[in-house]
C-alpha cells in the first residue's frame, strides 16, 4: 500500500487534531459511554438516541478529522470524508428517521464479540496506544476513524434483526482501509479491525440470509 506520507507525518496530524479539538475527546468518550448504557433500555427512543450518537460520531469523523486534518497529507482523505458523512447519514435515517435499528443487551457469540470490541475501543485501545510509545497528544483518540469503527461494529452486534444492511457497510470499509494502513504505518493496535471487519460482513450476511428465507 503506497502512502502520500509517512508514520512521522501521520502521527503529526493526531497531535495537531487534539490539540485543536480539545476537550472534545472527553465528551466524544461521554456519548459512546452513554451509547452503551442505552444498549439496556429496551424502548424505541433508547434505539433512535443510539443511532443518532453514532451519527454524530461519523459526522465528527467526517469534517473534524478527514476534512480538517488529515487532508494535509493525504487527498483522498475528502474521499473519506464523504464516506464517513454517507455513514452518519446512514444511521440518521435508518435509527432516527425510520426507527430500524433496536438493541438490546443479549447472549451470544456476536453480542460478545461486539462487547470485546467497545471495551477495546474505549479502554484497551488507547492504553495499548501509551505502552506502544504513541502517546498523547500524537495518538489516536476515540472520535478518530479506527476507534470510531471498532467502537461502531461493537455496538452493531447487538442490533435486533431485523436490521438495515447499510448500517455495517462503511465501518466495514474503514475496516479494510484501516488494517492497511495499520500494516503500512505500524499501528498494531489497528490490526483488530480486521476481526471488527470480519464480525461485520458476518452480521451482513447473516441478515441478508434471514431476509431471504424470510421471501
């Protein structure tokens, strides 16, 4: 994978990112703890409040990162920028909109798997981050694209079926495009995206196949 930039350059972008957005990583960290507790309420707002969270997030992704920041090295970050704003959407009309995506605290392999997933995004994440020498400010803070995406795929796996298909395809994206990078970049905390990605597409296909022994 030919990068525009090299690991000093992309790093330079985190530490100037947090420093510009400061103290939004805290409430940022606020909503996605308030996302998980919501994963309890069984009511329809609590599903439509968790949608609109993610939103938010996505669109934060979107502007405040791609947009603002990480086109100073790279081009295409306007590209992923669009993609991430296509993902807020995405959950703004599918959750809050039409009110398709509903969660609830279950068993099972995927709603374990989803929880794994948030308590890396949220805690593992940024201390694996410290003891790796990627320290703060120049380290990826909850709010950046990859703890976005693994806090995102996390959450998703405790959707109730039936759920929209689209919710999953660009954090999956972000997935490949992360793991990538993660390799190029070495940021080997990044690598669990591969196993978000994979948890993702399953969730994807699992509930086309529903959809079609369902017709």
């Amino acid at each position: 994978m030919q990068l525009p930039f090299d690991a000093e350059a992309f790093f330079e972008v985190f530490a100037a990112y947090n420093a510009a957005v400061w103290p939004a990583q805290v409430g940022l960290s606020a909503l996605a703890l308030l996302a998980v507790v919501l994963l309890g309420v069984r009511a329809a707002w609590a599903g439509a409040l968790i949608a609109a969270i993610l939103a938010i997030v996505w669109a934060w992704v979107a502007v405040a990162y791609h947009a603002l920041h990480f086109a100073r090295i790279n081009p295409a970050a306007y590209a992923f920028a669009a993609a991430s704003g296509v993902g807020a959407a995405v959950f703004a009309w599918q959750g809050v909109v039409r009110r398709r995506m509903r969660f609830a605290w279950r068993g099972g392999a995927a709603p374990a798997a989803g929880g794994a997933l948030v308590v890396y995004a949220l805690v593992a994440y940024p201390v694996l981050s410290h003891f790796l020498g990627h320290r703060y400010p120049a380290m990826p803070t909850f709010g950046l694209p990859c703890p976005t995406t693994l806090f995102t795929i996390g959450v998703l796996a405790f959707m109730l079926p039936p759920y929209p298909r689209s919710a999953f395809a660009v954090p999956v994206l972000w997935c490949a495009v992360g793991v990538q990078a993660a390799f190029a970049l070495g940021v080997p905390q990044d690598l669990v995206l591969g196993v978000a990605g994979v948890l993702g597409a399953a969730l994807m296909a699992r509930r086309r196949q529903r959809a079609i022994w369902h017709h």
